[in-house]
C-alpha cells in the first residue's frame, strides 16, 4: 500500500481551464506539490518537479503533456500559492468541514462513494489507470472562498464550477471550487 497524507485544492475559471493542486506533506514521494491542469480544449498537463514524481502520477492518471518544473509554494493557513511555470495560482478556503473519525476502506467505497456522488458528483474509491486500486478517505472538505491564477501573465478569469469534466482519472475533484484534506490509499502500487 502506498499512502499519501495532503491536501487536494480545485477549481475551475472563466476561461474554461481547470486546475488541481494536489499538496503532499506525506508520501512514497517525500513532500511534494503537483499541479493537474485542464485547458479549455481539453489537453491535460501535469506540472510535477522531477522525473520521479511526473513518472509515478502519469501512472496514475491521464495527461497529454507532462512537464518537470521548478514550483514554489507558499502555504498559509487557509490557502496556498503556487508558481508553477507557466501558471500562477492563489486559492483561499474557509474553515470546513471535518470528519475526524477513521472510517475503513470498505466504508470509503460504499457508503463515502454514494455520498460523494450523489451530492459532490465525484468519487472516493475506484481504479487509477494502471489497475490499482485507490480511496480518498477524506479528513475535512472546505470551501474555495478566492481562487485567481494567470497564465504566462494572462489573467484566467473568476473562479468557476468544474462544468466540463477534467477527467485525470477515476475521479473528478468536486463540481465547486473546493479543498479537502486527505489521505489517498493505493493497493498494490
């Protein structure tokens, strides 16, 4: 079993991008921050800071293009900021939503699933695309309370729902902008 403990932060703009942070203070990995982007026509890019990292989640997920950047993080107590050329991103989230009490993985892929289908429209338990199989068991949910991001300079407009399915993998992040304190369990990896 791998197990990553973390942070994943979404939310879509007004231009039509879409943007994940997946921030990981524990992992196979060590600490690290990746960036999952989906542009407006529909190419997906992983930004991740080195080869190790961009070859593990590429496993995992799907992407057009991956990228090994240099990316800077700020943490803040609600918030994080991110320099990840050619994007910049700044969310804020409020207080949440916890659930602190330790739930099993078969509780995750059956009751935690429905409810998070249901009023999320996203997934806790499924398989990534490498056949393993993954659950979010999530610790708290917050929501997104500002999210800006620019790139290459150009402004990417208000923050949105994710109207248009990004589709990394078995999972899409919450349909509001929204940042949830995790762990990820994968099987077999």
């Amino acid at each position: 079993m791998d197990f990553f403990e973390g942070r994943i932060s979404s939310s879509g703009f007004a231009s039509g991008d879409r943007i994940v942070i997946g921030d990981w203070k524990k992992s196979p990995l060590g600490s690290f921050t990746n960036v999952m982007w989906a542009k407006p026509d529909g190419t997906r890019v992983l930004l991740t800071p080195t080869q190790e990292h961009a070859d593990y989640v590429s496993s995992l997920y799907n992407f057009e293009e991956v990228h090994i950047v240099s990316i800077e993080v700020k943490h803040l107590t609600r918030g994080i900021d991110i320099i990840a050329p050619p994007l910049n991103v700044s969310l804020r989230w409020n207080r949440g939503v916890g659930l602190p009490i330790p739930r099993p993985r078969w509780f995750i892929s059956t009751v935690e699933q429905w409810v998070a289908k249901v009023f999320f429209g996203t997934s806790t338990h499924g398989l990534t695309c490498n056949g393993l199989r993954e659950w979010y068991c999530i610790y708290s949910l917050s929501k997104i309370k500002h999210a800006s991001a620019s790139c290459e300079g150009v402004d990417l407009g208000d923050c949105s729902n994710f109207e248009i399915n990004a589709c990394f993998g078995f999972s899409e992040p919450p349909k509001k902008p929204s940042s949830v304190r995790l762990r990820s369990i994968i099987e077999g990896a």
